[in-house]
C-alpha cells in the first residue's frame, strides 16, 4: 500500500475509531483522526507510526472545511474517509427534546453532507476514492427509545445511498455498515473493534467489479 495515500476518520472514537486507525496506519496509510474533543498524545501514539489529530465538530460546516483544508496541505489528497460519527441519544418521543432530535440529526446526516461536499470534488477529479460510514439497525427501523437515533441513521443511510448511486460511475467507492450489536473491548458475545475494523478494510479494498455498499456485521450471539 503507498504511503502516499491519506485516509481520515470523523469520529475517532476508542472502539471503532481507534481500531479503524490503527488497522489503516498499520497498512501504510498517512492517518489523520478527528473528533470534536483534543484527542491526549499518549492514546495518540498508541494508534499507528505517524498518525495525527485533528478537533473538529461534524456538525459545523466551516470546522469540516478547514480541516479537510489543513489534511491536504499537510499530507496530501484525501483517498479514504470513515465517517464513524454518532449521537447516541435514546429516548422515547415523550420525553426527547426538539434540540435533541436536531443534534442527532446533524451529526448524523448533516455532517455526513458536510464532509462529502468538502471531500468528494477532488475525488470526481481524482476518479477514485472511498467513503465508509458506520450505520447501525436503527436506520433500518425505529424502536420506542430510538426517537431521535432512527430518524437521523435512516437519513443517513438515504444519504450514503444517493452518495453511492452518484459517485460510483465516478469512481468512487461509497459503502455503508450495519452494526447490530454492542461493540465491547475483549468481552465474549460482544463485536470486537479490531474485528469490525478489518471488515471496513477489506471492504475498501474491494475491486471495482464487485463493490458491496451495504453490509450488516453482527456477533454469533445476537438474536436477530
């Protein structure tokens, strides 16, 4: 894999993101991680040779925007997005505010936007690229407690497949995971990150002439 290529991933979180960035560093990725909060250099360096960190807030147009900026003029053309950012807001209709509903509806599907209308023009001009974004069953249907949650994962699989229908024929690989289940660290029954992690990466890697754009991942125990 050439050094060259840079991925960034929205959401670095400690589970998905952090496995996500460690499995494309270690397979000579240029990694920049993002989050809304400063990510500490001690768990910074435990993720990969060379990746870097970056705050930013999904959900404000202008922080997606410089950062997209700042990547490229430090490490070069963005190849591989992950987009793992969530709200995780459970509540029935009753008791979610409105300003809830539109938080998990901007980090979720807006700030999906944000990020491929500041990534996807040099792509087309590059004709190549790779968008992964993590969805989970609530976007596929809507529990009591998943007032604000399933209204915004479903736009944002919508999106993915707008995305996805658009930006194939131009080279550019859109796919889109549903993860049924609770992702825990090394507990049995539970998904593993480093596990779901080389799902994506086998995923982007795909060959043009059989690319998956949705995909579901669930442990053995789940009862689905």
């Amino acid at each position: 894999m050439s050094s060259s290529k840079v991925c960034v991933i929205f959401g670095a979180g400690e589970k998905i993101g952090y496995a996500l960035a460690r499995k494309f560093a270690n397979n000579g990725y240029k990694v920049v991680v993002s989050r809304r909060s400063e990510i500490p250099p001690a768990e910074l360096s435990t993720l990969g040779d060379g990746v870097t960190s970056i705050p930013c807030d999904v959900t404000k147009q202008e922080d997606v925007q410089s950062l997209v900026q700042k990547v490229e003029n430090s490490h070069g053309p963005i190849h591989t997005v992950l987009y793992n950012a969530g709200s995780f807001i459970f509540k029935n209709w009753e008791n979610i505010s409105v300003e809830e509903f539109e938080f998990s509806f901007n980090v979720n599907a807006k700030g999906l936007l944000f990020v491929s209308k500041a990534v996807c023009p040099g792509m087309v001009e590059r004709g190549e690229g790779v968008i992964g974004i993590t969805g989970a069953t609530a976007s596929l249907r809507g529990r009591p407690i998943a007032s604000a949650f399933a209204p915004a994962k479903a736009a944002q699989r919508m999106l993915a497949q707008s995305l996805a229908r658009d930006l194939g024929p131009k080279g550019i690989h859109v796919f889109y995971t549903i993860l049924d289940g609770q992702v825990r660290m090394n507990e049995p029954g539970y998904m593993k990150p480093e596990d779901i992690a080389d799902n994506y990466y086998a995923i982007a890697h795909q060959n043009k002439t059989a690319w998956t754009h949705e995909t579901d991942m669930r442990p053995y125990t789940e009862n689905w």
